[in-house]
C-alpha cells in the first residue's frame, strides 16, 4: 500500500494530556508517534495512543490541506495547559521539507539520533524553562505541573494518593524478578550507575546524595538526614519500645586499643577521637560478657 499523510491526535492511557500532529508516511503503516520536543517526557512517561483523524493525498496539495488542517486543531488548544502542542507549523513543500530533512538531519549521534534535532531540542527546553522562581525553578516547569497535576491526580484512594500514579506504578512494575522486585527497576538503576569513578563508586548516586544533603541545619547537619534518622528511630521505638535502652546498655570495645576499656558506642569513638585513633564502625566490637569474647 501506498504511504499516506494524515492529521493525527496523540492522548495518553494514564493522563488526559492530547497532541494534534500532521505526518508523511515514508512507507505505509511505520510507526510514528509524533515530533514534539519540550514535551517529549510525556511520551516516556506515559502510554501513548495514535487515532488518525482524516487521511489527505499524498500530493503537494495534499500536504499543504493536511498543514492548514493540522494548524485548525491547535489553534483552539493552543493555550490549554492539557494540550502538548507547543506552537503552530507554518506549511513547507514535500520537496523541501524532503531536501531539508536529508541536510539537516544527516548527522547522527552514536544512539542514532539527529545531532541538530537534538540540539534543537535542548535549545527549545532551555528556552522555554528559562525563567526561574526564587527557588530556581522554571516557573514554566513548576505551573505546568501544578495545573497537570490537579487535574491527573484529582482521584485519590482511602490514603490520599493518586489513584493514576498507583495504576501506572503497577502498570510498569508489573514484570518481576525471581525475588519480587521490578524488572524495569533493576534495569534503570544499573544503568543510571553504570558509570563509575576512579574509585569504583557510582557518579550517578554521588551526585544524587549531594544534591539530598545539600540543605544543612543550623547544626551543619543535613536536613534529610536528620528527619530521616528521626523517621527510622520513630519506626525503631513503634516496633520495640526498649531499643533506645538496649542500645545504651551495648558496649564495645577498641580490639587495637583494649587499655581505652567498654564503653557504650558513642563513649568509646569520643575517646579514640580524642587520642587520634581510627574511630569507624569497624575499630570497634560488642563486648557480649564478661570475658569479652566479640559478637
């Protein structure tokens, strides 16, 4: 069969978010799903769906009706915050856009990815998120998502949480490993930390942990830190009332320095501190009775 053009409209399974489009076929039936760019995480995200509108020859003329069609159905959305497309295409003929095409997109990265496309790409995202709030955060960014947000996750369940993100969450943790754990999970962490340093540790996660503790305490402490050790202890104490009083009642000692004597943990990395000596989890062991044989 013959390759069509063809408006389009692009909704998503999980959202209500929509994106009109016009495409050439190069060959009948591929699989294309648009060209958006600054709204491309939508497509990976969420679960794209293609209805195709009106199918118009494969002409010059044809082209040109289907480009005034196209810029009929964006135009009335064009401001709503549920519709994707970012502006409205002015018409080029078959022959360039072909010539153009060719030129313009020879060039590929080692993903096979246009180089100019993705250039383009990221000039348009820092164009468009280029106004920061107080936070420094794109204003663009931060209203899109409060204004696609209440309108994705306006239905909750019994605790609060958005009834779409739990359906989605169990839509693409679905496969699970041998142990129970996703699939997917597992395949986006290992390449998220494929990437190491000089000393075998992940960039990825170095990065991610500084970014956590960034925020300090007046104390110098790490703001996540500190709530999530109080969040841990909480969880602690809720399962075993007595922890706090088993912990102080714990001693250890130095296995190098057995003259400093037993002490609770604390106690003890003070004193070694205090003399210059290596006071890390594994300069110490629990003293389990009088005879200090170690755990």
């Amino acid at each position: 069969m013959e390759p069509r053009i063809y408006t389009y409209k692009i909704t998503f399974e999980e959202i209500s978010h929509w994106y009109w489009g016009v495409h050439k076929e190069g060959e009948y039936g591929e699989d294309y799903w648009g060209t958006s760019v600054t709204n491309r995480r939508y497509w990976e995200w969420y679960t794209p769906e293609k209805q195709i509108l009106e199918v118009f020859p494969t002409t010059e003329e044809g082209w040109k009706q289907a480009n005034m069609v196209e810029d009929r159905l964006i135009r009335p959305d064009l401001n709503n915050p549920m519709c994707l497309n970012e502006g409205i295409g002015g018409y080029v003929s078959l022959r360039v856009l072909k010539d153009n095409n060719k030129i313009i997109h020879k060039e590929k990265n080692e993903e096979g990815k246009s180089v100019n496309a993705v250039k383009a790409g990221k000039l348009a995202a820092k164009k468009v998120f280029a106004e920061k709030n107080e936070e420094g955060k794109s204003k663009n960014a931060v209203k899109r998502g409060e204004l696609g947000g209440k309108a994705t996750h306006a239905e909750k369940d019994e605790n609060g949480k958005s009834s779409r993100n739990i359906a989605l969450n169990k839509k693409i943790h679905a496969e699970k490993t041998p142990d129970g754990k996703s699939v997917l999970a597992q395949k986006k962490a290992l390449k998220m930390h494929s990437i190491k340093n000089e000393e075998g540790k992940s960039i990825a996660a170095i990065r991610l942990a500084k970014a956590s503790h960034k925020k300090k305490d007046e104390n110098g402490k790490s703001v996540l830190g500190v709530s999530n050790g109080k969040k841990s202890l909480s969880i602690l104490l809720e399962r075993n009332p007595n922890h706090q009083r088993e912990i102080s009642m714990q001693k250890w000692r130095d296995p190098d320095h057995p003259e400093l004597g037993s002490h609770n943990a604390g106690v003890l990395a003070r004193l070694q501190k205090k003399l210059g000596y290596p006071s890390e989890r594994n300069n110490r062991v629990k003293v389990i009775n009088d005879d200090h044989l170690d755990k």
